[in-house]
C-alpha cells in the first residue's frame, strides 16, 4: 500500500465570503481533485485546534499525524532544524522576515512582509551584514530562503509577543512591536536593522533597478526545540516529503522523512510544478508515505489575488496530481489524501483558522467511480462531514497500518 498527502498551502477560503462569487477551489479547474472528492470521503477538517494560531506550523504539525497541543513549540524550532542550526534546550529561535515598509518616520506601513520576494543570494547578504553588526555569542543570524531568515537568542526569553507580519499587510506597523518580558531586546535589534539596511550598497542596487528596498527586520514566530516521536516508531512507515520551505522541511526532520530535492522549486508562484509532480512519482518508489507540499496558493492568497490562487491550484491539479494518480494506478493498492494547512483567504490576505476542504479515496474507490464533486468549501460543506480534529486524519488514513 502507498499512501499520498497533497498538501496545498493556504488553498482553503471562507465559507461565508464578504462578496458574492466563487472561492478560488470553487473558480479554479480542478478535474483530479473532483475526481478524488467523487469516488472517497469528502468534507472539512479543522486543522488548527483553538487556542493556537492558524499557521503553516501547526497546520503542517496536524498534516503529519501529530496534534499540535501536545507538539508544538512555536514555528521558528522547525525552521531552525531545516536549516541545520542546533537549539540548546534553553535556546530561543525567531522567524527573521526581511520586510518592505512605507511611510515617513513614525507612520510606516507594512507594505510588503515578504519583501519583494527577494533572491536567497541577495538575501544572504543582508543576513550576514546583522550578523556583523548586532550578532554576538547571545544573538546569531543565519539565512535561509527568500525573505525568510532566522535569529537564535542562545538562552533567551520567549514570553513575549510578537505579530505575523503578514497579518498587518497594508497596516500601520506602530501598534504591532513586540511587547513583554524581553521585548526590548527584539526591539533593539529590529530597530537597528534599519541602519544596516539603509547604508547597506544591495539595497542601493534594488532602488537603482526599481525593485523595493529591504527597510528592516521582523522577528516573530519564537519558540524551542520541539520533541516529536518519529513517524515511522508510530505507524511503521517510511515517509519522504517534498516541499519548497524550510517551515515543512523542519516537521520532516523531526518525524524523520526523508527530504526530496526538487530543482525549480522555489516556493512561490513561479515554481516547477511539473518537476514537483515528476519528483513525487518517482519517489513512491522508494517510500511507504509520500508529503508533498506546494506553498504557491498560499503565496498568491497573501497577496490577495484571485487569479493567481486560482492558477496555482490548477497548476497543483494538472501537474501536480493527475500525474500521481496515473502513476498510482499503475502501481498497485494506494491511498490519496488532499487538503491544506490553513485557510488563506483572499479578501483577508492573511490566514484563517477556518476548516477547509478535504478529500480521501482508495485506489480500489477511484477504479470503481466515475463520479466527480466539485473539490471546494461550499460542496465540502454540503456533505456533513466535518472532521474536529486535523491530526486524526493520517491516522483516519491510515487504519489498519
């Protein structure tokens, strides 16, 4: 048996939208997600337990079969072990997002928490120039992907609270620094960056060919090391994961997967579907459980754009899933599970904790069906099922293992 988890990034919207008109699911041309919903189970699955914040970190937790309450941390441990940085037990790691402000002094607005989607490379270099000026055996910088970077405080505090950025996109950012018991140390730093930023030549390079300066850092997401079982002491499988993101690679490493590297895949709009689905073919070959992440309809949710959530979504159901099917069928008894972490509504920009859509069938369910239901909220909705507990559905997945 081989087991699949499709996992779309911030693919689900609002069941009652503010405005009239199909979600992106509802809009978008998904003949292969249709087909799943048809022949199995089909409905809505609350993947972020209350009291915990709608996030990648603990949709993803959930996805992989662990219930959050009990394993998370905060998102930041799990960035750290993707990228091979090591937490003391009394070690705190911040998300470090390199971010685009507006504004005069005083007034700015998060005008873009991603900024401006800037090249790891580049990246690279504003990370080591904090490094340089405000690193020390307490604070140490390391880079990552994109705009998403990390800080370890080495025996640092952790109570304070710090906002998403991308949950005040377009906002005055006045109101949102963050606040308690060492929160002035995060302060320091982020208001330090400013000056690193500014003198830095990159940054007069990006304004010279029209591309968005980098303002500052924004440091949220803190949390420790996490402890999770591994997956396979759990259910006796071997897992491989594929995902453009340090965020999803971390869980990985901790349930011990094995990582898959796809060439193209960036983690954002532009990313190689095709290659991703290619890739994940390939290597039921060598697993019992393939995770296969795509972070595109997230991105384009973040950026409020309908039409590009509704290309990235085809996109995952054209060369993403269809491709897995056809080579499934082929290989013998299978189980396809799709779904996402989160909402990320359009009209929001930011995440939602509302329950989004699933889909579960066999390979025996999908040779014997025809039938197709439209794979998206209103339809999930209409079916009654609605699973309360995200977690339960690998192990839902997997009965009998």
């Amino acid at each position: 048996m081989k087991y699949v988890i499709i996992q779309g990034d911030g693919m689900g919207d609002l069941l009652r939208r503010p405005t009239p008109g199909p979600s992106a699911l509802e809009a978008a041309r998904t003949p292969n997600f249709d087909r799943v919903a048809g022949a199995g189970e089909f409905g809505l699955i609350h993947t972020i337990p209350e009291g915990l914040p709608p996030g990648s970190d603990v949709g993803n937790l959930a996805l992989f079969g662990y219930d959050p309450r009990a394993t998370y941390t905060g998102r930041s441990p799990l960035e750290a072990a993707a990228m091979g940085v090591t937490l003391g037990p009394n070690d705190v790691a911040f998300r470090m997002n390199l971010v685009c402000l507006s504004g005069a002094e005083g007034q700015e607005v998060m005008a873009d928490f991603a900024g401006g989607h800037i090249d790891s490379a580049a990246a690279a270099q504003l990370v080591a120039a904090m490094n340089e000026a405000c690193g020390d055996e307490t604070f140490q910088f390391y880079p990552g992907v994109s705009y998403r970077h990390l800080l370890v405080w080495r025996g640092g505090l952790r109570g304070m609270r710090c906002t998403q950025p991308h949950d005040i996109s377009d906002k005055p950012i006045a109101g949102y620094w963050p606040k308690g018991e060492g929160a002035e140390e995060l302060t320091r730093i982020m208001r330090a960056s400013r000056e690193v930023m500014a003198r830095h030549p990159l940054n007069r390079e990006r304004a010279a060919h029209g591309h968005p300066p980098i303002s500052q850092v924004w440091l949220w997401g803190q949390g420790t090391a996490p402890s999770l079982p591994r997956f396979k002491s759990r259910y006796g499988l071997n897992g491989s994961c594929i995902t453009e993101v340090d965020l999803v690679r971390g869980v990985a490493i901790y349930a011990g997967f094995k990582l898959v590297e796809v060439p193209g895949a960036t983690g954002y709009l532009d990313t190689d579907y095709a290659a991703m689905g290619a890739y994940g073919v390939r290597e039921l070959a060598h697993c019992d459980l393939l995770f296969l992440h795509i972070e595109a309809p997230d991105e384009a949710g973040h950026q409020g754009s309908q039409a590009e959530k509704v290309k990235a979504i085809e996109q995952v159901d054209e060369k993403i899933v269809g491709p897995l099917l056809k080579g499934l069928t082929s290989s013998g008894p299978f189980k396809i599970l799709i779904t996402s972490d989160h909402a990320t509504p359009v009209s929001l920009k930011t995440h939602s904790r509302d329950p989004v859509p699933f889909a579960l069938a066999s390979g025996e369910q999908l040779r014997g069906s025809e039938r197709r239901v439209k794979f998206g909220e209103s339809e999930a909705a209409k079916t009654g099922v609605v699973i309360a507990e995200g977690f339960s559905i690998v192990r839902r997945m997997l009965d009998g293992c």
